[in-house]
C-alpha cells in the first residue's frame, strides 16, 4: 500500500460529510453536452452532476450525445427519472464497531469519476497509557562508556515515568553492523573476537540481537544489561536501521503489547548505513520488510540490503511505534535530516550519555509525541494514481496548529479532521473497482479501515439497456436488399416517404437525412433537433429567463407545449392562482383576476399585488360615516335600524364601547351636537361589520368659552410677567457702579456735546419722524463701545428732541 503521511491531529472518526465537486449550473452543462459521447459511461465520467437517459424513444432520431445532459435538462425534454442513469457519491458509516480512540472502525463510499467524498474523524487522547519502552542500543567499541551508564536507568526511569503512565515496561536489544566484509575484519583471529588486538574480551559482531523481551521487572532489566559487552566494526557508520526494523516487525519476540504505547528508542554515537550500502558487501537482495529472528538473532543481515528510509516509516506506522533516537552532539545534524523523514520521531542530543539526561531525554520524546498528533492515509497500490488525498486538521482549544498537524493536544482532549477522497479516473478495463484506505493515527493501536467502491458501468435500469449502441438504421438490413455496390434498392429508397408527414414534400422536415425509412437529424450547435420527422427542436420557441420555453416546457415545431401546470406561449404562466391568494386568503382581495399568475385589478383606481391599494378611495372610516349617520338620525334604536338597509352594511351592531373588540380598525364619528361616538369596521368570516358605540363623549358650549377665557388670562399674565422682570433686570444692571478703579470698568456721563471724532451721538426723532438717528464714528478702544451701547438701551426713556452723548471716563 502506498501511504500518504500528513501531519494531522490525532482523531476519531465521528461524523461523514459528503462533497461534490460544485459547478454552476451552465458550465456543468457544457461538460455534460459533447458530439463525442456515445455511451453512459462516457457520458457519466464527464462528472458527477452528468446524468444518461436510457428512454429507448428520447429525442427519437436524435445524435446520442442529447442522452448526456444534466438532470433537469433532460426532464425537460421530457426524460422520466426513473429513465436516468445518474451515479451518485455516497458515505456510510457503520456505527456497530466501537472503540475507546478511534471510531468507527469502518467508514464505506462510492465514488464516481471527478467526484469527491468527506469524512469528519476524530481522536481523543486519554488521561494515561500503559507504555512499552525498547532500548536498541549501538554495542561497537566506542560506546562502552555509554552503555556502563545505561546499567542505573531502568528503576530510575520507571519511578520519573510513574506521573505519566500507569504501566512501564521495558526491553532490550543490540546491534553493531553486518557481520561481512567490508564492514568487519573477518581474519579468523577477529571473527569471534573484534578486539583481540587490544586484549580485550569483545562479543562477535552482529546485525541485531534481541536479548530482553517486554518486562515490568526493572530487577530483570538491571541484570541483563550489566551482562552486555562491546562489539567492533570496521567502517564507521553502524547498522541503526536494519535493527530498527527488526524491532519493529518481531512484534511476538520482543513482546510489545497492544493497549501500550511503544516506544524505539535508538542509542548511538555515529550515523546509520542506508540501502544500496550492502551492495559493497556483495548484498544485492532488498529487504522484505519481514521479522527474521532465530534464536533472537537477525539472520537476514547477511542476506539482505539495509531498509531504505521509506520503507522504515511504512513499518513504524503499521506497527505504530515512535521512534526516539539518543546521540552525540557530533551526529546530529545527520539525524536530524533522518527524523524529518520518519513519523512521529524525536531526536534528543546528549554530550554524554549520563543516567540523568537519558531519563529527561524519554519523558520529555514521551510528553512531546504524545501532545503532537499525526494520521498517515494509506491506499492501495494498484489505485493510488486515480485517487486524491487531502488532510484539514481541526485543533483542540489550547493546542496550535503546525502545519498540517496539531501540537499541545494535552490528554481526554478530542482533535478533529476532514479526510477528502476523490476520483479522478476509472480502471483501464472500464469496470467498477473496491480499494481499501486505511487511516491511521500515528502512535494508535486503533485505525479507521475506509471502503470505496468506484462507479463505472452503467446499470440502465431493470432492462439493463442504455441505448448507446449508434447502430445505423440501414445496420440490419440483409444483403439481398442492397444493390452489387452495397446501394439501398429502389424498393427500400421509396421507404423514404415515412420519413416526411403527408403535406410535406421535404424528408426529415429539412434538418436530417433518411436512412431505410427513418430519419437521422442533424446536430445543431444551437441544440437538440429530433422527433420522427426532426420536426422537434429545443430552441427555436420563445425563451423565458433566458431558457427555451422557460424550462418549463418541449419546443415542437416552433411551439412551446408546457409542463403540467403551467401554460402562455413561453411556458411562464403559472396555472395555479396561489400566487394571487392576499393574506386574508380572497383572489385578489376581491378586486380583480388573477392572469399568468398575476393579479389584474377590474378596478383601475386599484393596485398593488393583491390589488389591496386605492390612493384615491376613501378610508375605511369615511366610507362608513353614511350608515353611522343614518344610524344616529334614528336614534341608534334596533327597531329603526331597518331603514338604513340601502345605505349600511347588512351587520350592524350596537355596543357601549368599541374597544373590547379586536383586530378591526377605530374610527370617530362627530354629530350636530358636537358629540364624538366611537365605531369599529372588521371583517368576520368573510363578511363586513359595523359596531357603534352608543355611549357618547359630549362638551358643553359654557365650559369651552370658560376654558377659553382662562387660557386667555394666563396668556396676558405672562406677558406681563416677563415685561416686569426684564425691566428689573435692565434698571439694575445701568444702575451699578463702575468706578475706573481697578476693576477696569468705566463710568457713562450725560453730558450733551457737539460730535466728536472720540464720541457716539444718537437723536431720537421727533412726531412723525419716527426711529432713531445714530451718528457712529470709534476711534477709541471698545470699552467706550461697551458704554455706549449699554446708555443706548434706555434711551427711549429720554424727551423728544433730547441728545445724550456717551463719553468714557479716562
């Protein structure tokens, strides 16, 4: 299978969401409507909004491409559904397969060609898992130091590792490099014994050696690990990867368990040999990817070449492990490259290898896998290049969204994604197809398996006949029927009069061809041309919306003949009159038809949709004052009520007061008398009525002319009022003093002058001169101005003839 990894939240599958792939209306059309489609299946790969008519008399005569059109085109033309073939993109979540993080376990679509499918996953992440921890450690001779230290780890780590997991195990296993040349001296002296030179005890060099299976005994652990000794290579890079694969796929050797959490953590001090580097050992076979343990000793390392990268991810994830690789300084650059190439891979960097930092290493690769969440989608070989993938991640509240996966998921925290699938191509052999997807969180022991079935043949109803063979009509004629040159006989030629009706003198009414009696019609760029004698075309009737018989309706012969419902020559008249039905449920409020589904009013002061609008007609009110009157003129007595008829509406009721009656409208009606009486105008069960208070609001005339006077009074009182209080104030404010002290304010004298360039004269006119004649000329500064202006207001209070000059004090 080929595996599509994405960085995505870590989800469980919840809810499915299909999606089509959108398109307007016209351009899905255009993709349906093709001269080169012959059959259904062409004709439904064109995309999932094309639908095929199977009718075996649609558009008789007509070229098989009009069959290929979109669903309402075709109803249109008058193709039933039920004579459609349309495929259609399903999801189907099976429900009944539970588990505790990822769900459900098994998801089914149906894709058809250029269609696209949704689901929604989901994943939570509980509070704490058990967890399965293998140490795969590099034994070559530089790392003695190392493994001395990893000797006090196991209760240590297990005591840190108790905040957050509820069960840790651990195990065990070695590896140095291929035990061949070049990769080793293989002079007998150092075959068993690498360091013999140096006259130490060394184990032989091997490719992986599984030594302590799963345990939750640290004792166990402990002991085992003060067993191991060094090893020796020759060249320098080691044999990381052909281990780590081994540990991965030998589930039952080293016992990892299938609720846990696994974790490979890969200890060394020099980088990894890659595939393709066995071949200078003469090892040309490529690794199988399968466990190869006897007696926990990796016997393939001989036989095959070194994992490639991919092939190491691909084991990682369908095993879900993490991977945690612990080196030197000097050798990080070169993992670092690696784990961006690995899923769910930590990379941690130790001067040296001391109990402490190793143990802070692992809880926090443990902390930090955990919170970052990852989902690889797998699909099959044989039908990844006709298939599309694409991951949106939907992160939890507190995380952060990293590309395209999700980082700080903390635990019983849930992280959502959407998967979408798509179709791009049918097999080769045209015929429908299941392919099985798995989505896998990485890191989960729990997947979503997903089902598609492809959609390419068509099934064309219980008949199972698409009308899509374009078999000529001439096809089945025998040869005795046709002339030595294979030419229609004058016998079948006179046939050709079934191809024209009886008052025409032209064969396929001029738009087609006869062959052996029946009309083949010619494909017109501006629509469909068929029926028996191509009498029948789609776009030579009136249009409607921009649509040949409004949508509604087949064009034959130039005609529109409409749909049920509807009818007029563009087949845009609605028969029904619902339209026209106002709210009080009357056709037209009574005033008018409904045409083409439209009111017209017989009134033409009225209008409006309902015709529900006069401007020129009296208000409900006035056109009632008549009866009211009559009403009064007799008294408001039932008995007389009679004599109203030719006037009144026929119910007329009275009441004491108008306004217990609801939903009518209120009006005021005023007699002779000066009296007002309330009455009300409602429709009731289709009827108009008329209710009347017969209880009056009158005024007296000598109350009014009191209440006129009064107001009068009051009137006059504030007049006065206000002419006295602005007097006061007036006086008092000419009347204070202004001393040229040191408030700056200047005193007004009246002494009586001639003009003067620093003086302000003002003449009040005598009888029948009246107003006031002012002589201005400022040459000083505005404190004078102030002064004048101020003796200026009661100078009205001077005799005739008086002049008063306004000079200030320096």
């Amino acid at each position: 299978m080929t595996t599509w990894l994405r960085s995505v939240p870590l989800c469980v599958l919840l809810y499915s969401a299909l999606s089509l792939c959108a398109q307007d209306h016209g351009a899905g059309g255009a993709m349906c409507l093709s001269a080169s489609i012959t059959s259904c299946a062409e004709c439904l790969s064109h995309g999932p909004q094309c639908a095929w008519c199977f009718k075996e008399d649609f558009l008789n005569g007509a070229d098989l491409g009009w069959r290929c059109d979109l669903p309402e085109n075709l109803l249109n033309r008058g193709c039933e559904a039920e004579s459609m073939e349309r495929w259609e993109t399903k999801v189907v979540v099976n429900t009944t397969i539970s588990s505790t993080q990822v769900s459900p376990g098994d998801i089914s679509i149906t894709l058809t060609p250029g269609s696209e499918a949704s689901v929604v996953v989901a994943v939570k992440q509980l509070q704490r898992y058990p967890v399965d921890l293998y140490y795969l450690v590099d034994v070559s001779a530089s790392m003695q130091e190392n493994l001395n230290h990893l000797k006090t780890v196991g209760v240590a780590l297990t005591l840190r590792m108790t905040e957050h997991s509820s069960d840790l195990w651990l195990g065990f296993g070695s590896f140095v490099d291929k035990p061949v040349s070049p990769y080793i001296d293989v002079h007998p002296s150092k075959i068993n014994n690498p360091c013999s030179d140096y006259e130490i005890r060394c184990r032989p060099a091997h490719g992986f050696h599984h030594v302590l299976s799963m345990t939750g005994n640290m004792s166990e652990f402990t002991r085992v690990i003060k067993r191991q000794h060094i090893s020796g290579n020759m060249d320098t890079p080691e044999g990381g990867l052909d281990a780590m694969l081994q540990a991965a796929v030998c589930q039952e050797a080293v016992g990892w368990r299938s609720e846990a959490k696994r974790l490979l953590l890969l200890m060394t001090d020099q980088p990894s040999h890659l595939a393709l580097d066995s071949r200078l050992a003469g090892i040309v076979m490529p690794h199988d990817g399968l466990c190869h343990l006897e007696n926990n000793v990796y016997t393939g390392s001989t036989r095959m070449d070194h994992p490639s990268v991919g092939q190491l991810s691909d084991k990682l994830l369908e095993n879900h492990i993490y991977s945690v690789f612990a080196v030197e300084k000097q050798q990080y650059q070169w993992y670092e490259e690696l784990v961006r190439l690995l899923p769910a891979a930590y990379l941690g960097k130790l001067g040296l290898f001391q109990a402490p930092n190793l143990i802070e290493l692992v809880v926090e690769a443990y902390k930090r896998l955990l919170s970052e969440v990852e989902v690889s989608i797998s699909v099959e070989d044989k039908a990844v290049d006709r298939y599309s993938v694409s991951v949106s991640p939907i992160c939890p509240e507190g995380s952060t969204l990293k590309g395209q996966s999700c980082s700080g998921v903390q635990p019983n925290q849930t992280t959502y994604f959407k998967i979408t699938f798509g179709l791009r191509s049918c097999p080769d052999d045209g015929g429908d197809e299941d392919v099985t997807v798995l989505i896998h969180p990485v890191g989960y022991n729990e997947s979503t398996v997903v089902r598609i079935h492809s959609k390419c043949v068509c099934s064309c109803g219980v008949t199972k006949r698409c009308s899509n063979d374009g078999q000529s009509p001439c096809s089945g004629m025998q040869d005795e029927d046709r002339g030595p040159n294979h030419e229609l006989t004058d016998s079948n030629k006179g046939s050709n009069r079934n191809c024209r009706p009886d008052v025409a003198d032209v064969d396929c009414s001029g738009r087609g061809v006869c062959e052996c009696g029946r009309c083949v019609c010619d494909r017109s760029k501006l629509g469909a041309v068929y029926g028996k004698y191509c009498e029948i075309d789609d776009f030579s009737c009136p249009y409607h919306e921009g649509l040949s018989c409004g949508g509604r309706g087949a064009c034959v012969s130039s005609e529109c003949v409409c749909a049920d419902g509807w009818t007029g020559e563009s087949c845009s008249c609605p028969i029904s009159t619902a339209t026209c039905q106002s709210a009080s449920g009357s056709l037209c409020s009574g005033r008018g038809r409904c045409v083409c589904g439209k009111c017209a009013c017989d009134d033409p002061q009225y209008s409006g949709d309902f015709c529900e609008t006069c401007p020129a007609c009296q208000s409900p009110c006035q056109s009632h004052w008549k009866c009211v009157d009559c009403h009064f003129s007799h008294g408001l007595a039932p008995k007389e009520a009679g004599h109203c008829n030719s006037t009144c509406i026929p119910l007329v009721g009275y009441v004491d007061d108008t306004s217990g009656h609801v939903g009518g409208v209120q009006c005021m009606y005023i007699n002779n008398d000066s009296c007002r009486y309330q009455f009300q105008t409602r429709s009731q069960y289709g009827q108009a009525m008329l209710y009347i208070s017969t209880r009056p609001e009158c005024a007296s005339s000598s109350r009014m002319v009191g209440t006129f006077l009064s107001v009068c009074a009051l009137t006059v009182l504030c007049g006065l009022v206000v002419v006295a209080f602005s007097r006061l104030l007036l006086q008092k404010r000419i009347r204070t003093p202004a001393g040229a002290g040191e408030d700056g304010v200047f005193h007004c004298t009246g002494k009586v002058s001639s003009p003067t360039s620093n003086s302000v004269w003002v003449k009040r006119r005598g009888p029948g001169a009246p107003g006031i004649l002012l002589f201005l000329k400022f040459e000083t500064g505005s404190e004078e101005v102030k002064c004048a202006l101020l003796q200026l207001q009661l100078y009205f209070t001077f005799p005739l003839n008086s002049q008063l000059k306004i000079n200030s004090v320096q």
